[in-house]
C-alpha cells in the first residue's frame, strides 16, 4: 500500500460487458419452469417414480465465460495425485470406511468433546471465546443482528418446512417458497439448513427465548420426516427437502446441482442447535444423517468418489470432522475422508496456484474442511493446503475490499483493474473466507495480518451487505466494484429484479441470502480471542466481554473515532491485555492507563513487544473495577494500486475503502480522481469529498453505501 503523497500516472479503463459474461459453471443454477409443481417422494432405483429432472439443457442459458469446473478437470485430466496418507485405498479399492481395515489416522482415540464448539476446531476450544461471554453494544453490527433477528423470526416454520414434507409425502397447506426454494430447484431446503444454523447463533449470542423455540421446533419436525425414511422408500438416516435420487444421477456421472451441498448445510445446522442451543434431538438427528453419508459413500470406489466431488459438496467434510469432535465415532471421520478432492488440494499443498476458472465459493469450503482434518488427523499436509491457500488468496486474488472473485470465479492472479465489474466479491465467499481466517488465527494468535485481512473484510463487505433501511436485513449477492457499482438483486439470476431491493422476504432466497443469516448473527464471535496468559482484543467493536470474573468493555466509535476505550465493568483478574496494532496505522499508537500516558517503543509497542505495525499493544497487570486502557490508532489516508494497472487505485482510510457515490448513473469508464482535492468533511459519520472527472464528489465508506450507485477504483491524477 502506498501513502497519498505519491500519485500515478493517469489511465482511464472501461468495462467491456460482452467480456465480462459469468463463467460457465457446474453449480451454476438452473432456471426452473415457473409452472414446475412440487416433485413426489422418490425411492431410490425405483422403475414406478420419475426420475428428476436433469440440467443438461437448461431452458434459460446465460452467457459464461472462462473455464467451468467440469471443462477444467476435462483440461487437467482427473488423477489421483499425491494422496494423504489416510486416503491410501485398501485392497478392493474402496475408498476408507469404517472397520475396512484403512490405516488409522493420527487421530485421537479419546472420549468425546462434549465442551466448546466444535466448529472452532481443537485450537479453537482453548482461543475462543464462548458467544455468550461477548455482547454487542450500540453499533452498525448491533443494528444488523436486530434486524436480522427480526427476519428469523419472520420466517414461517410451515413455509420453511414445505419442500421436506412433501419430499416425505406429508401433507402442506403452506405457500411454498421462491428463489432457490421454488419447489422446482434442486437444491431447495439449504435455507432451512442456514436458519438452523442462524438461529442457534443468535440464541448462543444474545439469550433470546423466542429464537430457541423456533429452532427446537424446526428440528422437532425435521426428526419427525427422518424416522419415516424407511417406510417412504430412503435409506435409514436421510434428511432432505428433495428426493434421494439425486445421489443416484450423481453417482452415474450426471449433472445434478449440488446434492452433498445441501446435506452439509442440514448437518451443520443440526451441529450448531445442539452445541448453541442445546437441543439433544439435533444431535440425534445429526448422527443419523453422518451415518447416511457414511453409508452411501463408503461404497463407491476413489475414482468413483472423484468423480461425484466435481460437483459441489460444500464443507459437508468439516461438518463430519465435527460430527467425529463431539461424538469420538471415527467412521465420521473415515467418512471426511473420502472427500478429499485430489484435483483441487494436491496442487494447492504443493504451493501452486490453480484457482483461476474455478468456482470461489465451491473451492473455499473444502479448505476450510481441510483445517479441520488437520486438527483431527494430525496429517500436515491438510494444514498446508489451508495455509498456501489463504496466501495465495490474499495476496494474489483479493480485491482492496477482502473480496474475492469476480461472476463467482477466480480469476488470473494479480489481477483487478481488467477485472472490475459489478458481479465481483460475492458475499459468500467472504462468509467463508473469514471462517477460514478464524480457524487460522487460533492457531497463530500472534499474527495479526490474520487480524487485518479479517477486519477489511468485515468492516467493508460483510458489514456492507446488508440494507439498512430493510426491516429483516436483506443482503446483497455481490458487492460490485466497477464504476457505477450498486447493490442490488443479483441480476444474473434475477434479470427483472428490482434494482432498488437487496431481496424480498420469500422470494429471492439464494446461498447469500442464506450465509447472511449467519454472518449477521456472529459478529461477536472474533472480536475477543484468548490463550493462557489473558485476552486478545481483535476487532474495534463497541461490545462488552466476560474472562473468568473480568467483565471488560470496549467503548468506541471505530472507524470513525480512532479511540478504543477498554474498561473493567467489574471483578479483578491478572492477565495481559493485548490489543492489536493494524497494519495500516499511520503511527506509533497513543496508549494511556487511567488518564496517564504509557511509554511506548519505537515499535509502539508497551513494554517493548512487537513493531509498528503488525503488532499488539500488550500490557499484563492485576486489572480491576474501574481502570480503562485507551488505545489510539492514528489513521491516514492512503491509495492501494491494483497490481495489473498500478494508475488504478483504490482509496483507504485505515481499514476503511472509500468510494465516491454518485447521484445517477455516471457509466462505465473508471474516472480520474484528482489525488490533491481529497479531504475529510465531517468526522462523524465520516466523510470524505474531492474532485473526479473535474467534479466533486463525496467519498463514503463503501459499506455504508446503499441504494446509490459508487465507485471503488479510480485513475489517479
């Protein structure tokens, strides 16, 4: 990142739409017929039923560009790579099952971990801090979580159950649903799995009665259907809103959109109402459906296996690696397993990029997973297909926001300015680049640019995404980054849409409506980390959090204000204090203990710990009702070059990316921004003007952009 002081020569780009066309994608929705009527139950091989319908011929194709998945592993040619060494087959050629006589991994043969929560992973139950120790104050992200309680609570359990019901042959009077959800889609009830997963997350964080209910009775039902299997024609443990046919075309090598998709949200959701809420069934619930998955893969050979992983199956493998984590039954281990996709990891352990042309929210999931086997297996390489990932992704496929891909792909590396267009950084991918963030910083808590891709990421898409002026907090699909960007419907799946509506309440449900439940519901989950010498401060976020019997707030009105006020509410503990200095900050940072100044080193640091920059601000000390440590992180602005047209620039303001907002349409060619004219208007809400294409404009930060069209990058001058 260079400082504003230096300037680049002039260069106007413009967006080429007949070049900037979606890549052709597996997982790529299909466009059902709006007569389409519900399916009827389907029994697995059975001759009297009909079989679903295929895409292969979609009635509404797109244009695409770029390598699909399926045309890539075409090119590449499928092989089995350097396997794991828990992959090693045995003799019939079977891929590991449980009791096969595969290789024991070096997994622990413990009890179970009933504690923690699983999805932090082994690190993860000794950094975290519980949901319930950490509370939001008076924020953005407080208003957020309101607004999208509001929403879950909204949902109709009758309307969300539907699509399961009359999979099962259960009766329904409800309105079915639309969007993703329409009874048509093959992948109709992966909302219901993220509500699951939404509504634990709010119970964990906030206590609320009401959001407990509705997920204890959304999985009351859910284990009703499952106890039917074997009288409507399923196999014993499966749980789905469409028939279990699909798994068969899957298995023969047909397109079907994503089945193994929607039974990781299911599991996940199920995972998270017993470890979050406490619900016992989900956890009954859960192994049953583990034992599905176990059975139904257990009996396909690798290449078999292979073959069915080219079609997106989610983080279905970390939610097992849980499953095993609470339970200590290893055939969910065995099962993670087998979804090892060997085209898509073996290179990425060996450090190579091979992203570009593949799908960005189908690849980061598997990575996350990866993570977790990791922990469970002990295997190393696991770990560094997660590590090489995440830096070949931050440092060679992000966006200044944090955001990756552009029409839901990676592109070539280094590249943005010939990659800017409405359709980039879907949110998604966000959702789970942070979860993958998460898991990497347990197990480094020192790094802070760990901390710092995470911040820019949250403050500026996943804050951003939702409207503020919607009720039940609708979300946007992509966060655009072309000039005349605007957040709206997303327009390659929604084409009529109306471009002033985020989403509606039923009927443009998709993955990002869906991973929105949860974002917004966990934003306290990383502001606080901890190991055994004390507390971790992350994220500037007004919130209040519990350590033993500290209770420690943090007042602030970052990013605004660069202040950070910590102050103990009550009780007394001696721990250290860490807080973390960004590596944007513009100085060394103003630290002062109860009104009196601390002396600081070159680095900023107290006591001498750490550089400026990329560092912690660390103070240990018996802390007691009434001290207060304030931090301050000088801020400035700055300019971030795009790699590909260094003239192409972003503006920043610490952690925050400024953009000009525009009062009508100002087309597509990106304009000049005279780097001098820039100065900050008013502080609270902060704002920035200055002069592009010769008039001014005002600069904002982009999240809190809406229902406005904006631009990101501009031609320096």
């Amino acid at each position: 990142m260079k400082q504003v002081d230096g300037s680049g020569e002039g260069r106007q780009t413009q967006e080429t739409p007949e070049t900037q066309k979606a890549p052709e994608t597996q997982e790529a929705p299909e466009t059902p017929d709006p007569e389409t009527t519900d399916e009827p139950a389907i029994s697995e091989g059975s001759a009297t039923q009909p079989e679903p319908a295929t895409p292969d011929e979609p009635e509404t194709p797109r244009p695409r560009q770029g390598l699909s998945r399926r045309r890539a592993l075409t090119v590449l040619g499928i092989g089995t790579g350097a396997l794991i060494a828990e992959q090693a087959l045995v003799a019939d050629g079977r891929t590991p099952a449980a009791g096969s006589g595969f290789p024991a991994p070096e997994a622990r043969s413990a009890a179970p971990e009933p504690g923690g929560y699983a999805p932090d992973g082994t690190a993860g139950r000794a950094a975290a801090l519980p949901l319930d120790a950490v509370g939001l104050l008076d924020s953005p992200f407080r208003q957020n979580q309101a607004r999208n309680t509001a929403y879950l609570l909204f949902l109709d359990p009758e309307r969300m159950l539907r699509s399961f019901r009359l999979n099962y042959g259960e009766p329904s009077a409800a309105e079915p649903l639309g969007g993703w959800e329409k009874p048509g889609s093959q992948i109709r009830g992966h909302m219901t799995g993220h509500l699951l997963s939404g509504l634990a997350l709010t119970y964990a964080n906030t206590g609320n009665g009401d959001v407990k209910s509705r997920g204890r009775y959304l999985v009351s039902q859910l284990a009703a259907l499952q106890v039917k299997d074997s009288s409507r024609g399923f196999h014993a443990g499966y749980l789905s809103a469409f028939p279990e046919g699909y798994f068969d075309i899957l298995e023969q090598g047909r397109t079907i959109w994503s089945p193994y998709y929607m039974i990781h949200k299911y599991l996940a959701g199920m995972i998270d109402q017993y470890q979050l809420a406490g619900d016992d069934q989900a956890l009954d619930v859960a192994r049953k459906l583990g034992d599905w998955v176990d059975w139904r893969t257990h009996r396909l050979s690798y290449d078999e296996m292979q073959m069915v992983l080219q079609t997106e199956f989610g983080g279905l493998p970390e939610a097992l690696a849980n499953l095993y984590t609470i339970t200590g039954q290893e055939r969910y281990l065995a099962a993670a397993q087998r979804f090892y996709h060997a085209i898509v990891l073996d290179p990425l352990a060996e450090g190579m990029d091979n992203l570009p042309g593949l799908q960005a929210n189908v690849t980061t999931p598997k990575i996350i997973a990866c993570v977790r086997m990791w922990e469970e297996t002990g295997n190393s390489r696991y770990r560094d297909i997660a590590r090489n990932f995440w830096d070949i992704v931050t440092g060679h496929h992000v966006y200044v926001t944090g955001g990756v891909g552009n029409y839901e792909h990676f592109q070539q590396p280094d590249t943005v300015a010939a990659q800017l267009s409405n359709f980039t950084c879907e949110n998604c991918v966000g959702y789970n680049m942070l979860k993958l963030t998460r898991l990497l910083h347990f197990h480094q808590p020192d790094r802070s640019d760990l901390l710092d891709y995470y911040e820019r990421t949250l403050f500026n898409q996943m804050l951003g995404e939702q409207d503020p002026s919607s009720p039940h907090g609708f979300t946007c699909y992509y966060t655009g980054l072309s000039a005349a960007a605007f957040k709206r419907q997303p327009l390659n799946y929604f084409p009529q849409g109306n471009p002033d509506v985020y989403a509606t309440d039923w009927d443009t449900f998709t993955c990002d409506t869906a991973t929105g439940l949860e974002t917004q519901a966990k934003f306290a989950d990383t502001i606080y980390s901890r190991d055994a010498h004390g507390l971790y401060v992350n994220l500037f976020v007004p919130s209040q959090v519990t350590i033993g019997n500290l209770v420690l707030r943090q007042d602030t009105g970052f990013p605004d204000d660069p202040a950070i006020r910590l102050s103990v509410v009550s009780g007394a503990a001696t721990l250290t204090l860490r807080v973390r200095v960004p590596r944007w900050v513009a100085g060394s940072p103003a630290v002062s203990l109860n009104g009196a100044p601390l002396r600081t080193r070159p680095g900023g640091q107290v006591q001498g710990e750490g550089e400026v920059g990329g560092g912690w601000v660390a103070l240990r000390r018996q802390w007691q009702h009434g001290d207060e440590l304030q931090v301050t992180l000088p801020m400035q602005l700055a300019v971030e070059p795009t790699p590909d047209h260094p003239a192409v620039q972003a503006l920043t303001y610490g952690p925050v990316v400024l953009s000009g907002v525009h009062g009508t349409d100002p087309g597509s060619l990106t304009p000049q921004l005279e780097l001098a004219s820039i100065r900050r208007t008013a502080a609270q809400p902060m704002t920035f003007e200055g002069v592009a294409n010769h008039k001014p404009v005002t600069m904002r930060p982009i999240a809190r952009v809406a229902h406005e069209y904006y631009t990101t990058y501009f031609s320096m001058v």
